[in-house]
C-alpha cells in the first residue's frame, strides 16, 4: 500500500530514503535524530552535515545513508512546540512535503518518517499525526511513492484517546449483542421438539438437482472486478482517484481490473468501498460479489463498521485506528 504505518525502529527501515528529526546546524542529537547517526555512522554523517552546515525549520537537505541500509537520509527541521501560536502547523506541514519533494527529486521510490517534532520538541502527538497523514495524502494524490510513517511504540503514536475509547465502547457493545445471539440461537435449538420431515427434505434435493445449467448461468452476478468498475462509473470517479483514496498500489489495480475473475483479500475490497464512500448496503453487495461479509463479531470488521455508520470515509483516518488496535491496514 503506498502509505503504511508500521511499528518499528526507523534506523531497520530498508528504503530508498529515512528521515532524519534533524536540528537546524545538523548536529547529532537525542532521540530519533542520535539513532539514526549511531546506526549510519556518526563520523562519517556528521562530516557530511557540516559540509551542508545549516537547514532551515521547514525545510529539507539530503545526504548519503552510509551504514544504513538505504540510499539517503532526508534531514528536516520540524518546529519546537510553542503553543500552537507562532506557527508551528505551517512549518510542520513543510517539513513533509519539502522532505517528499526532495525524496522525488532524488529518484526515491520510498521513504520512511518518523512522527517529526513530537519527540524532545514537544508537538502534541494527535495533532503532528493529522498533518503527517493529510500532507502525505496529498502528494500521493499526485505521485507515485511507497510512504511508511514509523513509530516506536503505540505510546509514540497520535490517535485521539476520545476516538480510540468510542471505538473501544463500539466493539464491546456489539462484542456482548453478538454472544447474547449465540446464546439465544443454542437455547432455542435445544428446547426445539420439531422433527425434520426428511420426506420433504429429499423432494426437495430432487427439485434442486432438476436446476438446468442454463437456469444457474443466468443467476451468477458480476465478478469482483466488473461490479467494482460499475462503482467507480456510478460515483464519477476516475480509476486514479479511486486506487489512490483507497490507499492501493496501481500494479494491483491493473491486475484487478484486467483479470476479471482475481479475487483480492478483504482488507483491499473494503478499502475500494471506503474510498467509493459506499454505504454500508452497497459495502456488503460490494463484498459478496466476492464471497466475503462484515462480521459483527470480528474487530477488524466492526471498526469499519463504525466509520461507514458515521459516513467517515478517510481511509487514513480508518487505519490509524485500526493499527491502534492491532488490526490489518487497509490497502495493499
């Protein structure tokens, strides 16, 4: 997919490009910044951040990765956390997209970002993830890259803790429905004295077994790829747009779109619904044209369940709740 969030420690990344948390005269620092000169070599990469001597807040310089197992580092100078009154959203905001720009101009394929600025700097971690998500959503409405945004561990990571409780509060809300269900259908059998009519079972075997193979053509629906098509031209989308809100690589795309009978996993079907905005009746018609369906026993599914019933269709929005509750992206 070309934008995941992945737990990790950002010097393991193998990408073409790993940016660097950096400060303005490129000194090694703490935090993300000295991991990543430990890991390069940091001799050898503060030798050549001297050569460069001085990077702007906002901006973006580039130099060799040395020990690490990429290409460049990208170094950028996020801002320091002063009340949300001086700037700092704007300058945030370029350092993504001066770092993605650079990184094109570099003949980058991929890149790897830590959450910039929320470390020693002090920028609020829900609000640094809303301009990470939004300003890399952008580009890649535009370019084709492989993005991963690192984070260490789930306490470095921004969802907001209102969002993640309702969704908690969701999930075992239904959680308790479902087993209450079960529980109702056991009971039921169990008290139930009627006897099958086995007579009436085997007439009607026989009745089914009578189905001519032209009766079973004429009832099979579209593939997949076919309703998925018919989607995309009902809401007046382009494939781009389509491939691209729903977080997918356009390879794949291609291969749903010329092999009518490839069956994709769920997390991607899904992902087309979301970036189609389907509602939850055209999401299930979408799905079952490929044997699947929403669960409500399953957290994955009932975390999507929550975002279609508010009508909420940003898929990276959906996904870093998802992660926040160790479940698969969505995309591909």
């Amino acid at each position: 997919m070309p934008l995941e969030i992945v737990r990790n420690d950002i010097t393991k990344m193998k990408t073409d490009a790993i940016v660097n948390a950096a400060n303005s005269h490129l000194k090694m620092g703490g935090g993300v910044c000295g991991a990543i000169f430990n890991a390069a070599g940091s001799r050898e990469l503060q030798e050549a951040c001297d050569r460069i001597g001085y990077c702007a807040v906002g901006e973006a310089v580039s130099t060799e990765a040395f020990a690490l197992d990429a290409d460049f580092i990208i170094h950028t100078v996020g801002p320091v956390w002063r009340g949300g009154s001086v700037n700092e959203e704007a300058l945030l905001r370029s350092c993504y997209r001066n770092s993605l720009e650079l990184a094109a101009r570099l003949g980058c394929e991929s890149i790897a970002f830590p959450l910039i600025s929320t470390g020693i700097f002090g920028y609020p971690k829900e609000p640094a993830l809303r301009i990470a998500m939004s300003e890399i959503e952008a580009f890649l409405m535009e370019h084709e890259m492989q993005v991963y945004v690192v984070v260490f561990d789930r306490q470095s990571f921004g969802i907001s803790e209102t969002l993640y409780e309702s969704i908690a509060a969701f999930i075992d809300e239904h959680e308790v429905t479902e087993l209450e269900k079960r529980d109702s259908r056991y009971r039921r059998k169990r008290d139930s004295k009627i006897l099958m009519d086995v007579q009436e079972e085997e007439i009607t075997l026989e009745s089914s077994m009578e189905i001519s193979l032209e009766d079973v053509l004429r009832d099979v629906d579209e593939s997949f790829s076919e309703r998925l098509l018919r989607f995309i031209d009902d809401k007046g989308m382009t494939d781009a747009e389509t491939y691209k809100k729903a977080n997918i690589d356009k390879k794949l795309f291609s291969k749903i779109k010329n092999s009518p009978g490839y069956t994709p996993k769920k997390k991607t079907i899904v992902a087309f619904a979301v970036a189609l905005e389907l509602d939850l009746h055209e999401t299930e018609e979408l799905l079952g044209t490929a044997g699947y369906t929403l669960s409500r026993s399953h957290k994955f599914d009932l975390i999507i369940l929550y975002f279609i019933e508010r009508k909420k269709y940003n898929i990276f929005e959906i996904n870093e709740a998802l992660f926040a509750f160790d479940e698969a992206l969505l995309g591909s």
